[in-house]
C-alpha cells in the first residue's frame, strides 16, 4: 500500500537527447518538455509520464520500453513508414512478421497484431492494435 497513491514514472536512457527530442515530438506527435537538467519528459494521453534521460555510455534496450495502442496498425505503420521509421522483422518459431514488421494476430487469445520499432537511441517501442 505504501505506493497505492504514488504518482510513478518510467524512463529509459538515450545517447543524444535532441534527436530523442525530435523523433518523439515530430515524428511520434508525443508532448515533450525539456527540463533545467536535459531530460525529458513523455507526457502520455493517459496522464503518465515518462522521462528520457542523457547516458554517454547509453546501451540500448533490448527488450520493449514504450508501448503505443492504436486503433488501426496498417494505417500507424503506413504513416510511421512514410516518416522514415524503420520496422523490426522477426522470424522465429514463435514469432513471424510481415513486409511491413507486423506480427499480425488471427485471435483475441494469441494477444494483439503488433510491430516494433527503434527510437534513434535504438530503444524498442511498438504500436499494437488495441
């Protein structure tokens, strides 16, 4: 109970915060503020936050750091593509995705159709059709 009320935030590092600056804000059409410190902040729809912040000897996640529901995932690929946005391919037992990056769903039990990709510190987020 101790964080019942805690208003939390995430964050993850990146190697230069202008270009994290400008992919969130331009091209992923995400609120950014800068703070004294050079650090980011994501302000989400949902009223999250989450912080970026400058690393020199920054290694990227490998792993998914930020998640994007959206309602229709060929038109978000379409759009991010356009932008320049390049999408992972995975071809693996349990994982295949299509020409475009996105590991398309036949069922509501096997989880949402989903395509990930990497900011320019190459952190991976993914859009997944909610």
């Amino acid at each position: 109970m101790m964080f019942r009320d805690s208003e939390a935030f995430s964050g993850f590092s990146t190697d230069n915060i202008d270009k994290a600056k400008v992919f969130y804000e331009e091209i992923l059409g995400l609120d950014v503020s800068v703070n004294t410190m050079g650090i980011l902040t994501l302000n989400l729809a949902t009223g999250g936050t989450v912080i970026i912040y400058p690393k020199p000897d920054h290694v990227a996640a490998d792993y998914t750091v930020l998640n994007f529901p959206v309602e229709d995932i060929d038109e978000t690929v379409e759009k991010l593509i356009a932008l320049g946005t390049e999408f992972e391919q995975y071809d693996t037992e349990y994982l295949k995705t299509d020409g475009k990056g996105v590991a398309r769903s036949n069922s509501p039990e096997k989880g949402p159709s989903i395509a990930w990709f990497k900011d320019p510190a190459g952190n991976i987020l993914s859009v997944l059709e909610d």
